[in-house]
C-alpha cells in the first residue's frame, strides 16, 4: 500500500499514514513523533492518544515502534508488533 497525507493524531502534523491489517490500523509516519503504530479503535480517543506521546517518544529511544490501542481501561501504549 501507498502511503497516504494524514494528520498526526498526537500532535496534529502534516505526516504519513499505512493502512495496517497486521496492526488493525494504520503506521503513522510523522516528522515530529516519528513512526508509531494505532490502532483503529483508539484514533476516536484523541485526547487519550496526545497523552500517549511521552510514552511513544519512550519506547522510540528503546528502538521499539510504538503501538497505541484501546482496550477497557482506555488507550494504552506498548511495543508494537512490526
């Protein structure tokens, strides 16, 4: 798949995005948070997801791609799966 514009759900941005049937959702690629993996569910939590951008920018200096998700407690951010 093509890379298509799309706005950084964390930061607004002008960035990048991949649709993701391995990840349910898309890899986002932005110049500000870098490249990090959402799940679908959890791009309707926005203001959950610009809290996770600690926690993204984290796990980038470990060298992990981040992964944002949803799940019954709220958005949560771990180590993606590439």
């Amino acid at each position: 798949m093509l890379p298509e514009p799309a706005n950084c759900p964390m930061c607004g941005s002008a960035a990048e995005r991949i649709r993701s049937s391995q990840l349910r959702g898309y890899r986002y690629t932005c110049p500000r948070c870098g490249s990090f993996g959402i799940e679908t569910a959890a791009l309707g939590d926005m203001e959950a997801a610009m809290l996770a951008c600690q926690a993204v920018a984290r796990l980038r200096a470990y060298g992990h791609l981040p992964f944002i998700q949803r799940d019954k407690q709220g958005v949560r951010v771990g180590p993606g799966r590439t």
